[in-house]
C-alpha cells in the first residue's frame, strides 16, 4: 500500500504529544542517534491510517520491530495478546521499571507481549537507560 504523506505540522504535533519520547520503549529523542519515526499503530497494511489517533512517534529499533505488528504472544499465558496502544491505552497500567529502572516489566498480557514483540529490553536500551540514571534524564518525568 502507498504510504500517504504526513505533513511536518502533524509530525510535530506528534513529537509534542510525546513529549520528545518513544512512545513504547520510552527513549528520548535528545539522546539518540538515529531520528524517530512517525509509527503507524494499525499498519497501512491492515487498513489503518495517518489520522492523527493512528500515529505514534518511536524509536528506530521499536519501529522496526513492530513492524506490522498489532498483536503477539504473551510469554505468561502463551495467548496472542494486543499489543500496547498509546492513543487508547495507559503505559502505567501495562509496564512498570524494575528496581534498577533499566528494564520494563509487563504488568499485562499485553505489557508482555508488547516487551517481547518490541524487544523493549534489547541491551542497547538498557545500555542507554543506565547511561540516562547516571546523568538523571531516566526514567521520564
């Protein structure tokens, strides 16, 4: 399917509503080195669209792999869960960090499957997340 075009006031739009973050694996964009992408929730590919509801901003590696993505399978009940919705689902009600605040943990099924979908424990996050404590920009405000 052709990708329809997004103008820069709605990207921007997007990227204020995020406050700067991924919306999944809650990276800031300040601190990366690849530019964030405008991600499509429901993939133009299972009939979603570029309404501003449908639109997400993340990262490259959470983009890459959700992929097409709009379910998978939760490690705990070994069911096909959604995956986590940032227009229409709460992020403190499917994840919370670890004691450490280098690792996400799936409060739901559809935490988990989103953590395992996403790879939002992938060691370069974790990397990046211990490197952000150290000069207090993790976890967001």
């Amino acid at each position: 399917m052709a990708r329809l075009y997004i103008s820069s006031s709605i990207k921007q739009s997007i990227i204020a509503r995020a406050k700067g973050y991924c919306e999944y694996c809650k990276s800031p964009a300040d601190f990366t080195t690849e530019p964030f992408s405008i991600e499509h929730i429901l993939p133009l590919s299972k009939n979603g669209s570029n309404d501003f509801l449908n639109l997400a901003l993340a990262c490259l590696g959470c983009n890459i792999y959700k992929s097409d993505k709009t379910t998978f399978i939760d490690p705990v009940s070994l069911r096909i869960s959604d995956l986590f919705n940032p227009r229409t689902m709460n992020w403190e009600e499917h994840f919370i960090w670890d004691e450490t605040f280098t690792l996400m943990i799936g409060k739901t099924a559809t935490g988990r499957a989103t953590i395992e979908a996403l790879k939002l424990n992938r060691r370069p996050l974790t990397n990046l997340r211990r490197a952000l404590i150290a000069i207090s920009e993790h976890p967001p405000k």
